[in-house]
C-alpha cells in the first residue's frame, strides 16, 4: 500500500480505548440501583406510586442503553482490531502479522 501513512498504534489505541469505554458502560448497567418505592417520595398528594413507576421505567431505560452502548462499542473495539488485520494482510499477505521471518 505504497504512499499511505496508516498508524496502526492510532488504530489500535482506539479499539482499547473503546473497549475501555464498554467496560464503564457495563459496570454501569451491571450495578442496579436499590429498588425505588411509593415510600421513597412520601405522600405527594396521592401520587407516590405513579412517581415510583416512572423513576422505575427510566431505571430501566437507563439500564437498556448503557447495555446497548455497551455492545456497540465492544463491536467498534473488534472491528477496528480487524481493520487494522485486513490491511496487514494485504500489504503483506504471506506475513500478515509482520512476523519476524527466521
């Protein structure tokens, strides 16, 4: 691939660094808040429950794209990794891993 500067550190700096940022992700989706009740907010008028079940919904709104960011990320990480891969071994397909040759 004459007269191309690819950095393949630079690739593979980002495929760790967004596989780093999936791991946050997960931890985050992976820790569950305690349980939020009518008994959290008091009497409110009589609207303690319809409060509770909205923070619940968004609880698990929250939880379903932490999971998603989660996933995407983790696919960014490989795909980089494979970019990084395919153009090795195009460049040089009997050694693609530039492999010290003895």
């Amino acid at each position: 691939m004459a007269g191309f500067g690819i950095y393949f550190d630079a690739l593979s700096g980002c495929a760790d660094r967004a596989l780093s940022i999936s791991n946050q992700f997960k931890s985050m989706a992976d820790e569950a808040p305690p349980a939020v009740s009518l008994s959290c907010f008091g009497t409110l008028g009589g609207k303690s429950g319809k409060l509770a079940a909205a923070v619940g919904k968004l609880e698990e709104k929250i939880d379903a794209e932490a999971r998603h960011a989660q996933k995407n990320l983790k696919g960014v990480e490989g795909a980089l990794h494979q970019v990084v891969t395919n153009i090795k071994r195009a460049d040089n397909p009997d050694n693609p891993d530039n492999r010290v040759q003895t």
